[in-house]
C-alpha cells in the first residue's frame, strides 16, 4: 500500500486526525450548554451569565487559539494536493478568524452588561446574537467534517502529516479533563456536572427536565450531521459515476461508491447508538445527582415513629 492509504488511519494522520474530532465532541457539548443558558439568561441569579462567560472564554481560549490553527495548517495542506477543493477551505479558514471577532465581541458584551439589563431589550438583543453565533458554528463544524472524512485522508500522504504535527504543539482540549477545566473555568465546569466517564468523554447532567431537553437537542445536531453527510456522499457518488469512461472505470468507481456507502450506513446505525448509550447514563445520573452530591439536607431516611 502507499502512504497515502495509509496514512489518514495510522499513525500521526490518524491521531491527529483523532484529535480534531474529540475537539469537535467537547465543542458541540460547549454549545449545548450555551442553548440551555441563553434561556436563563433574563433571571435575576447571575449564574446564567458566569456560565456563559466562561463558556466564550474556553472558545477564545481553546477553539480560536489552538483547534483552529491546527485545523488551517490542514486546510492549507489539502489545497496544496487539492485545488477543487481551495475556494471552500480558504472560506472556512476565514470563517475562524470573523468567529473569533464575534466571540470576542460577545464575550465582551456579556461581561460588560448591567444586571438590570439582561432581561430588558439589550439583553434579548445580545442573547440572540449568542445563538446566531452558536447556530453559525454547528453549520460550520458540519462542513469541516465533510472535509475530515472526505478528503483529508483521502489525499494527504506520510510526509504532508509530518509536517503537520511537526508545527503543533500539543495542547490538549481541556474538556477532556475535568480538573482542568474546573480549574481554567470552573463556572462551566461545575454546570457540566457531575463527571461521568463512559465512551471516553466526560458527560455532564442536569435535572431531568433540562437533561432531556439537551438530549434531544444533541438527536436534532446528530441528524442534521447525518443530513450533511448523506448530501456530500450523494454528491461524491455522482462526481464518481460521471467520471467513468470506460469498463475499467465502472468497475472501480462501483467498488468506490458501495465502500463510501457502506462507511456512511455504518456511521447512520453507529451514531444513534452511541446517542442512546450517552443519552441514558446522562438521564440516569440526573436522577441521582441531588443525591449523589448532597445537594438533600440529608442522605438518611425519614424516622419512623417513636416505639
């Protein structure tokens, strides 16, 4: 086999590769707790708002400053090999530097901004553009995800991920470690909840309601992720078929398609699956977080009457 076959699912190219997909999982967590937040955001209790801001600053701090970079070092490596694809990449690399800007904004904004105006105009005002931003981001995750599984492992060979992970400089996500997180924005940390380990990553739970209210919040991402890819391998397919111009072609462009859509049918049965397993620790725990965090005035039951 050549390198370049090799190479998306073994060594650097696989772990990197790796790498910006476990970022994308702590990312879309991130955003769901922003949802949930935004509608707390009017109340009287500061919380929403100490949330929030540690939630922009982890994407300042984390997505902007080293997933996005390591993300354009990629883009830029792929146009090199290629072209079709340099007028996508270049706009998704400057769609990361206009959302840093806006999360700068935000952030800024919801620190700056009166009590009493969070529930007025301004505050409505400002929560809508927080969901316009995280609304922005998922479709954005969503494209570059077409570019991870499409093409980045597809084109790039040995020595185009070496130099890759030669420029990085290692830094994890810290969602991938709850003390690190509590310690860098224990706001947030504390909201994600009570660590939950299973699927190798720290799941986070909320009272039941709430809990079942981001679960289906994370179907509705899950499927709209699915939509996405079924319309790029729809596409790939058809660029497939119309290329064949000849017996030998059709045969490799049949095998070409029945691999993309057997991956593709095994990610529609695997994702769900994987939602389900999450979704059901994440509902069980929330029934038992009161208790398993002493937020009762006591862990011991009710006395009987006296004898």
């Amino acid at each position: 086999m050549t390198d370049r076959s090799t190479a998306g699912h073994q060594g650097p190219g696989g772990d990197f590769m790796a790498s910006l997909r476990r970022d994308h999982a702590g990312l879309s967590r991130v955003l769901r707790e922003i949802d949930a937040q935004l509608t707390q955001l009017s109340e009287p209790s500061e919380r929403a708002r100490r949330v929030l801001v540690d939630a922009l600053r982890y994407l300042l701090r984390y997505h902007h400053t080293f997933h996005h970079p390591r993300e354009d070092r990629l883009f830029a490596r792929i146009r090199r090999r290629d072209h079709a694809l340099d007028q996508t990449l270049r706009g998704l690399s400057h769609e990361h530097e206009t959302g840093e800007r806006q999360a700068e904004e935000l952030a800024a904004e919801l620190a700056e901004i009166p009590a009493r105006d969070l529930a007025g105009p301004r505050g409505q005002r400002l929560a809508e553009r927080i969901r316009g931003y995280v609304g922005h981001t998922r479709i954005h995750m969503r494209e570059e995800e077409a570019v991870f599984y499409g093409r980045a492992e597809a084109v790039l060979n040995a020595t185009d991920w070496e130099e890759i992970m030669a420029a990085d400089d290692g830094s994890q996500d810290p969602m991938s470690d709850l003390a690190s997180l509590r310690a860098q924005y224990p706001d947030l940390a504390d909201q994600l909840g009570l660590p939950v380990v299973h699927l190798g990553m720290v799941e986070r739970t909320q009272p039941i309601s709430d809990e079942m209210r981001l679960q289906m919040l994370a179907l509705t991402d899950l499927y709209g992720g699915l939509l996405h890819d079924g319309l790029d391998l729809a596409r790939s397919n058809l660029d497939c078929l119309l290329s064949v111009r000849g017996p030998g072609s059709l045969v490799r462009a049949f095998g070409q398609v029945s691999r993309a859509n057997m991956r593709f049918a095994g990610q529609c049965l695997a994702e769900p699956s994987r939602w389900v397993v999450n979704s059901g620790a994440a509902m069980v725990v929330a029934c038992l977080r009161p208790y398993l965090r002493g937020d009762e005035p006591s862990g011991d039951l009710p006395e009987g009457p006296a004898e």
